[in-house]
C-alpha cells in the first residue's frame, strides 16, 4: 500500500461552531470515498494542543479557533 501526502482546508465564518477551550483536544476526519469510506480513502488527525505537534489554539477573544 503506497502513502500520499494531502493537505487541506476548512473555513467557516457567519456560523456558530461552539467550541470552547474545554472541549479540546479536536479530531479532524476527512473521508474522500463519501459518504462512508468504505475503500478506506479516509483520514483522522487528533490536534492534542501541543504548539509541536498537530495543535488548536483560540485567538485571544476565543472568537476563532486556528488547526495546524
């Protein structure tokens, strides 16, 4: 089975995502084979909140909320 790099970006404004620093750590899921993935083209990161790995963080009103 041969590994490819993807990266990609999800944006909202104008919603309420209701997410609080409480809440945390996030887990992103991306499933290209939709709806379900069954041929398992999908992916799943956990950002644990530690600024070295893969990381949330709010800006300093906790209005938006930054994934790296």
């Amino acid at each position: 089975m041969r590994f490819r790099r993807l990266s990609f970006v999800v944006s909202g404004k104008h919603g309420a995502y209701g997410v609080s620093p409480a809440e945390m750590p996030l887990k992103g899921t991306l499933v290209i084979d939709s709806p379900i993935a069954q041929t398992g083209q999908c992916g799943e990161l956990l950002f644990t909140g530690v600024a070295a790995a893969p990381h949330c963080a709010f800006n300093a009103k906790h209005s938006a909320l930054r994934c790296k």
